[in-house]
C-alpha cells in the first residue's frame, strides 16, 4: 500500500509537483536543513539504541558538510558543476539509512529528490522519517517542500514507472534481481542512471600484528561494527575473514581472535537471531560443508559461527544468511587473493597494514575488482565515493566551459 510521507498536503501522486530547476551546490539553506536534521537527531534519546543513525548526525553535522563543501569545490575548479534536475533514489530495505546520505549529496549540489522508501514496518525507518519531517514542516523551509517527496510502497511497477518517467537521475540500490527488474522501467532519454547492486566484502588480518595486539577491546568494537551491524546484510559488511601471514602465527591467532570475540559478544546486548536466520544458516553451512568437504566450528555464542575454507572462490559462489556466519581462510602472503577478486567485491576492511603496502599490493596486483580499503571499524562509513563512483560528480552535469 502506497503511503505519501512528505510533502504532507497531498494524498496521491497526481498531486506531485516536484519542481525541476536546480539550486546553486551547496547553498546556505540546504546547509542548515542538513544540520539541523542533525541536531534534532542528537538530541533525542530514542536515537541512543542506533548506533547507525547516530554515526548519520555525525555525518550531516555542519562542520563535515563544510569539509564535503570545500572537497566539492576544489572538485569544480577546472568546470562548472550544476545538479542534474530530479534524482529518484530507490533505497534498499536491508539498510535503514543508506538513502539519507544518497539524498542530501544530491540535495547538497541542488537537486530536487523523490525518494522510494520499502513499505515494510521498519522502527528505525519510522523514528528517522519523524526527526526529518520535523525540520522539513519548519517555516523556513517551506520553499523545500516542493523539492522532495517521501513515498513508501512495495513492488508496484506502475508507480515506479511513473516516478522515473519524472527523474533526470536515478539511483537503484538493492539486490541483482532488484537492480534488473528496475533497469527494464524506462527512464527519459536525457536521465541517467547509478546503480548499486550486490557486493561482496570481507576482512583481512596480518596475523603478526594481531597477536602482539595490547587493546582487544577496541579491536573487537570495530570488528562488530563492522561485522553485525545490520545483520551482515550490508553490501560493505564482513562476511569473511582472511588471514595473512606464516601459518603457526595464523593458528595462534585464530584461536585467540575468535575466542575473545566470543567473550566480548556476551558482553553486549544485542537482538536475538530470528528461527528463519538460524535456519538460512544451517542450510548454509551443510551445503558448504556437502559441496566442499568444509569443516564448521561452533563457538560459545549463537553469533559465531565460522567456515574455513580452502578457497576464496567458494565465498562469493554462495549465498550468505548473515546472524554472524563467517567463512575463514589463510594465505602467506595479499597477493594470494587477487587472483579471486572480481567486480563483485566491494569492501576490504583491514587490519596490520600500511598504506603505503596496500597501495603496492594493488599496484603489483592489478586486481579485477574492489572499490575500497580502509580500516576495520569503518567498512560501513559512508563516503561520497561509493562502488567506485563520486556521487557528488554522479549527481552534477559537468559543463565544460573552453
């Protein structure tokens, strides 16, 4: 069932009038309504239980926006950078907050945004759309009221088809099958198109610099970060873990790493694994095991549950539950793992390297696919640049002026 969540004077979509002409990047007013979304987010305590929507205040906080400003700036210096008009955004349902950020990059450089929310009853969704309308329905921002619109629905074509027959850009997150079912609704010849589909990411831990850790708990806060927050599901999430180094170091490490984690995890609180989850992963780890002769260990936490595999290919062929299964494996050295990289990997969140050797690493390797390396603790940190594209330019036309 359709429901119209902002603007909140109107109750279908024959009503719409989304105004198509572009504000200058980043004006004042589109500053301060980012902020003070922000501040109103801060400010509630019924936030404090989301760490995810907590880490986007920080994120549309004036002082960061500045610094997305002055990076957008100097990104323009050579051409002169307009929005594209209307970007229609079909935001995923597996991760809650991923078309806030995708919204106000484009809002930022002076688009107009439909935005297609999952009908599905969603707590999270529900209190964030209520901060937000808070500071969308303030006088000051009357004239934004016609430069957004909110629409929870399902899988009705017929709306979709509607909406992008209005988009210069849209902007398709989600699964493969989604992501190909929605490329067959045309959009206008002038639009273009960004997609984001399934990816892969993992993890990986130079085991000499693991064992000689003096601060596991830190270690362990942004490995859960980065491994449980939205049930593994994201696209940047880790899913495996591999392990780099000599394989005595790698053993030891093994042992203690999982272990700990066990120990921390019984230290949070967190939602229980739901029957359909413990059952996606049963039938994950016996075909696994089945298929590949794969041996499972089980530790003492209903989170943990860790496939070491003898292969990198048989974690991408598939299909991952989430509820803290992992797929374990060790190499002697990076380059081992290139060799199974493809367009499907997204995220390395690692640990115990160097820029500088990653950067080697990459450049010796040559690999097929990743987008980005960063540190464990930031795998799902939201940056302008995502699956290899700068969406502030993604969002713009770039007029080139000779």
């Amino acid at each position: 069932m359709m429901k119209i969540v902002a603007p909140n004077n109107i109750t279908n979509l024959d009503q719409l009038d989304i105004e198509q002409n572009v504000y200058e990047p980043f004006a004042s007013l589109s500053i301060e309504f980012i902020d003070d979304v922000s501040k109103n987010i801060l400010k509630d305590n019924a936030f404090k239980e989301f760490p995810e929507l907590l880490a986007l205040a920080f994120w549309m906080r004036k002082a960061h926006i500045m610094k997305l400003k002055n990076y957008f700036l100097e990104k323009s210096q050579d051409e002169f950078l307009l929005g594209k008009g209307i970007v229609f955004h079909l935001a995923p349902s597996n991760v809650d907050t991923i078309f806030v950020y995708s919204w106000f990059i484009s809002l930022l450089v002076g688009n107009s945004n439909i935005i297609r929310i999952s009908d599905k009853e969603n707590h999270q969704i529900d209190i964030l759309l209520n901060s937000i309308l808070m500071v969308l329905n303030l006088k000051k921002y009357k004239k934004f009221q016609k430069r957004v619109a909110i629409i929870k629905y399902g899988h009705e074509d017929k709306i979709t088809e509607l909406l992008s027959s209005l988009c210069d850009c849209r902007v398709i997150w989600g699964g493969d099958t989604t992501v190909q079912h929605i490329r067959s609704i045309p959009i206008k010849p002038t639009s273009t198109e960004l997609i984001f589909p399934d990816k892969f990411s993992f993890s990986i831990i130079k085991a000499s610099e693991f064992i000689g850790l003096s601060n596991f708990d830190k270690f362990y806060e942004n490995f859960y970060k980065d491994a449980y927050s939205f049930n593994q599901m994201a696209c940047s999430s880790i899913k495996l873990v591999v392990w780099v180094g000599e394989e005595n170091i790698i053993d030891k490490s093994k042992i203690l790493f999982w272990n700990n984690l066990s120990i921390y995890l019984n230290k949070r609180t967190h939602e229980d694994i739901q029957g359909a989850e413990i059952m996606n992963k049963l039938v994950a780890e016996a075909s696994l095991a089945i298929t590949n002769n794969t041996p499972i260990k089980k530790y003492k936490n209903p989170l943990i549950n860790v496939v070491e595999l003898d292969s990198l290919k048989f974690a991408d062929e598939f299909y991952h539950p989430g509820a803290g299964l992992f797929y374990e494996i060790k190499v002697s050295d990076l380059s081992e793992i290139y060799k199974f990289i493809t367009r499907k990997h997204q995220t390395i969140a690692q640990f115990g390297y160097s820029k500088d050797e990653l950067k080697n690493s990459i450049k010796s390797n040559m690999p097929n696919g990743i987008d980005r390396i960063v540190p464990i603790g930031q795998a799902l940190d939201f940056s302008n640049i995502w699956d290899g594209n700068d969406l502030f330019l993604s969002f713009c036309r770039q007029i080139d002026i000779q």
